[in-house]
C-alpha cells in the first residue's frame, strides 16, 4: 500500500491504484487502500467511483483516526461531479470528524 500511495503521489496514479488493489487482496481489513483507491480514481477523473471505496473504507474501519482524510476526499470528488450539496455535507462531516477528534 505505501508503494501505491508513494506512486500516486507522483503521478503514477494507475500504477498506484494497482499496488492498493494487491494489498487489499492480501489483507481484506485495510481500509487504507480503498480509501487510497477511492483518492486514485478522483485524480484519474474518475470522481464517480471515490464514494463507494470510501464508504468501504468507514464500513470496514468506522473510528479510523484518518477518516476524516477519507470524507474529504469525497466531498472533492462531489465538487468535481459539481454536486455542490452533497460536496458540502462530506467535507462539514470531515470537519466534525477531525474536531471531533474520533
């Protein structure tokens, strides 16, 4: 997963989700890699599909510390999709999730 987020990170993002994907294969319980994923498919303009890793991601690891990451990258993706509403509520909730503080 780390060489995955390190490719994405530099604009390898394809390559990226790739290695995400075989670590999710090897460990089904890492919520990371769908929400690396999630992250991989905005980048590639693929913001339709960030939402449904994400979700995975929470249903896997609901109190996840970096969940608040993970909403932001929705809410992104929805600004992308020009789904202003729906952008606005991931983000407020990202908020909350980070002041909050899980």
């Amino acid at each position: 997963m780390a060489l995955g987020v390190a490719y994405i990170l530099t604009n390898r993002t394809a390559q990226g989700i790739a290695e995400c994907e075989q670590a999710f294969a090897l460990d089904r319980n890492l919520a990371d890699a769908h929400a690396i994923i999630g992250l991989g498919k905005y980048l590639l303009g693929r913001a339709a599909e960030t939402e449904g890793h994400i979700q995975e991601a929470l249903r896997i690891s609901p109190r996840d510390i970096f969940a608040f990451r993970w909403m932001a990258f929705v809410g992104v993706a929805k600004l992308m999709l020009s789904a202003d509403a729906d952008a606005v509520a991931w983000l407020r909730r990202s908020i909350e999730a980070k002041v909050g503080g899980f």
